[in-house]
C-alpha cells in the first residue's frame, strides 16, 4: 500500500479517476470525488446510475479499471476488502440466521486478535450505542426491522473502521420507522465520529442526514454539496428535475452591462435581472428553473421591480390538507405551483379557468449551466 499525498488536509476518501465497465455498458465515467473526516456523505441518484458499484469500489468488493482509491493518504486500490479500514452495512442487513445478536456483533472480532474480555467490552458497548441492550441473547428471527438494523449498526462499528459505508440501508422498513432511523443514524454518526458514505435513491432522505452530497447520473456526478445547494440550487437540468423543480422555463437573455441581463421569458415579457451563477454566458438560450413552493398566485399583477409576473390561466387545483397543488397553463406550458395551507381566511380562492398571474421573486430564479 502506499502512501500518496492528500489533496486537502481534512480528506479522509479520495476517488481519482475511477472509471468502471460491466460488459459494453460502461457503469462510472471518470469519478472525481472527495470525502472529509467526520462527515455524512451521501450517494444519491436514481436505479441504474451507478451509485452501488461506486460504494462497492471503495469497499474493494469490486476494482475499477481506472482510477485510484485513497483512504486517509493510502492507495487501497489493490488492496483486499479486508484489509481496508472501511466496514460495510448492506441492504438485506446481512445477519447469520444461526447466530444471537452477541454473536453477529462479535463475528468480526474473532479474527482480529482480541483477548476475550475486550471483545466482551466492545461487543456491550457497541449494543449500548445502537441501544439493543438486553436483547444479545436474541436471533435475528425474533428482531423488528429496525432492531435487525440496529445489529448490522453494531456488527459495523464494533471494528472501528475509518469509513462505513452504507448501501440503502433503510429500504426494507416500513415509512414512520425509515424516517425514525434516518434521525437515529445521524445521531449515532455525531456521535462516533466516523465518516459515513450512504447510498440513497430517495431524495428527501439524503437532504434529511447529508453533510454533502453527490448527485449521481448515468455514471457520472452531475453536482456534489449541502442539501440546501442541491435543493435549491441545482446546475443542471438533471439535478433540478431529480430534485423536484418541475418548473423548467426556456428564454433568451441578452447582455446590458457587468452581470445586467434581459431576460426574454415570452414574446411581450422581458425584465431585468443579475446573473452571478459562476459559468460563461456564451449562447443567447437558457434554461432557468423556480421551485413551486417560491411561486404564488395573484389576481392582479405586483408592481414591484423585484418579482416576475406571468399571466396565466387556472388549469387544475389539487387540495392536500396541509397545502394545495396548482397547474396554470401559459403559452401551452405548464407552471407549477405549492403552497402551505396557512390562515385560509386571509387567502383568495382560485377556480379553474380563472385568470391569474404566477408571480415569484427574481432572486428565486435559477439559471442552469448550458448542456
């Protein structure tokens, strides 16, 4: 194994160039990516992107044909799943049927040297911080599916690896237990400490428990950050689509001065606004997306330099309690409205076939990079 230098003092996992085929498809394309100590990191994209064979590569399960794995300055790209200092947490969880929960935790230990009375230590300990004391004596057949869970935890964290990766672990529990487990995890991963590296194809769970993440598509990243910079301001067109934008907007923008452009969002519909997104404006089209929830409707237009006021006509309202869905037609497209169902005392009432405005903030606006 050897020691490589680290491209940042506080990377703990480094993918270099990391490139994978099955066959003629071609699974990851040139995988940059690194991974900080201490943070919760997740790999989030739809079936088929390439997000588990990434994760299985780090745990050395499988080698890519390209590329270098870095963990903590080591090149473990060669090197066997067991001897890296990773540990893994799969879906179906894993447990030996035969075995009481003392003993799925301990497994690993018994091949690492241990005097007996320490396994004992770390075994109790482990089952204290996934809080399944008193149930060591228990198979896997007389657990719930977050206990059996919670054992895959143990059995993980009971070798104190440096990284624990963790493929869709939540997938087989039932909706109210997934979401409890979700706030559990990220308790437990505050509290040891370790990086985790968490494989989701669902969205909200990976803005729930994410320090970053890394949106994956067709194998290749199409944008890595905070929650709050996927969610809300996304690169491309996948990223906004995969996060629930809907609201994708075609226009066409012209140049005044510095960062000033005109935006032409319809044929008798231009305004002002300041691009600083950080890409070259070199072509004349744009795309740009406005999540439903920055949206609201109007009867009549808002005189206000800082919002856009489209007109549009109520197609489909859609009442869920805690707020209602609208669809306004415009010019053959669609607009895309959410909101809260606060004081509806306050709040006027549209119908479909009513003449409205959509009107939303410009700062709301998000223009995404050309294709």
């Amino acid at each position: 194994m050897e020691k490589v230098a680290s491209s940042n003092g506080q990377a703990l996992v480094e993918l270099q160039g990391i490139s994978k085929s099955f066959g003629d498809v071609k699974v990851l394309k040139d995988i940059n990516l690194t991974i900080n100590k201490g943070e919760f990191f997740s790999l989030l994209g739809p079936s088929g992107c390439g997000k588990t064979t990434l994760l299985r590569i780090i745990a050395g399960f499988e080698s890519p044909d390209a590329g270098k794995v870095i963990i903590d300055g080591v090149d473990y790209t060669e090197t066997p799943p067991y001897k890296r200092p990773v540990n893994m947490v799969f879906q179906n969880y894993a447990l030996f049927p035969h075995l009481n929960v003392f003993e799925n935790v301990a497994f690993g230990l018994k091949y690492a040297n241990i005097k007996k009375s320490e396994v004992m230590r770390r075994v109790y300990e482990a089952l204290e911080m996934v809080r399944l004391t008193g149930l060591e004596n228990r198979k896997p057949s007389e657990l719930s599916g977050g206990q059996k869970q919670r054992v895959a935890l143990a059995r993980a964290l009971v070798l104190k690896p440096k990284v624990l990766l963790l493929d869709e672990p939540l997938n087989a529990l039932d909706p109210k237990l997934r979401k409890e487990m979700q706030v559990e995890l990220k308790k437990l991963q505050h509290e040891v400490g370790i990086t985790f590296i968490f494989v989701t194809h669902d969205q909200e769970e990976a803005l729930s428990i994410s320090d970053r993440i890394a949106v994956i598509n067709s194998g290749k990243i199409e944008q890595v950050g905070t929650g709050y910079e996927i969610f809300e301001r996304p690169r491309t067109e996948f990223v906004a689509n995969f996060m629930g934008a809907r609201n994708l907007f075609t226009c066409f923008i012209r140049k005044l001065s510095g960062r000033l452009f005109e935006v032409e969002l319809l044929e008798n519909l231009k305004f002002k606004i300041s691009i600083n997104n950080g890409f070259n404006i070199s072509t004349s089209e744009f795309k740009f997306i406005v999540r439903p929830e920055k949206i609201f409707i109007r009867k009549t237009p808002l005189k206000n330099p800082s919002f856009v006021c489209v007109p549009a006509t109520v197609e489909t309202k859609i009442y869920y309690g805690a707020s209602t869905s609208w669809i306004l037609k415009v010019n053959g497209f669609s607009i895309f409205v959410e909101e809260q169902n606060r004081d509806v005392k306050f709040k006027d009432e549209f119908y479909p076939g009513d003449r409205v405005y959509a009107v939303w903030e410009k700062r709301n606006i998000v223009f995404l990079e050309p294709a």
